[in-house]
C-alpha cells in the first residue's frame, strides 16, 4: 500500500476533489468547509469514496466511516490517516 502524503496534503486534494463534485469554483471548499451543508447526495459521496480508495489506497467502506467522518475535509483526511495500512 503507498504510503500517504502529508496531513495537508490530503486536505488540499479532497477539497478539490470535493469542488468539483459539486460544481464549485475551485478553492471553494477548504479543511473546515461544513460537507453537511454542500448537499452531496448518496451517488455523489460513492464518487469521492472511490476517489479517495483510489488516491489514498484507503477503502473507506470497508474500513467503516461514521457521520463524524464527513463533517469535515479536516475529519475525512482524518480518517482517511486512521484507516490508512501501509
């Protein structure tokens, strides 16, 4: 498994892998963005799951991920660092 980028890192690439699932200008979503509030429905969150297996090499839906998980960009990346196996 790859090793993962640094902590901001990770916040930098969801955030925009985040604006551009939801059509936002770029720069729009950053570390503390509320995700509750960008309306991301459940085919849109399959998406950025798939993103993030695929950039991280972290598959979140077998790993488990709760609510407290996708509050934020910084609780994602997160996540993503806790469930990480390399």
């Amino acid at each position: 498994m790859p090793n993962l980028p640094p902590l901001e890192t990770i916040h930098t690439q969801l955030a925009s892998e985040i604006d551009a699932l939801v059509n936002l200008k770029p720069g729009t979503v950053n570390a503390d963005t509320d995700l509750t509030l960008l309306g991301i429905d459940s085919l849109r969150f399959v998406s950025l799951v798939l993103a993030i297996e695929t950039k991280f090499g972290v598959n979140l839906m077998k790993k488990g991920v709760t609510n407290q998980d996708t509050k934020t960009v910084r609780a994602l990346s997160a996540a993503i660092v806790a469930r990480h196996e390399g």
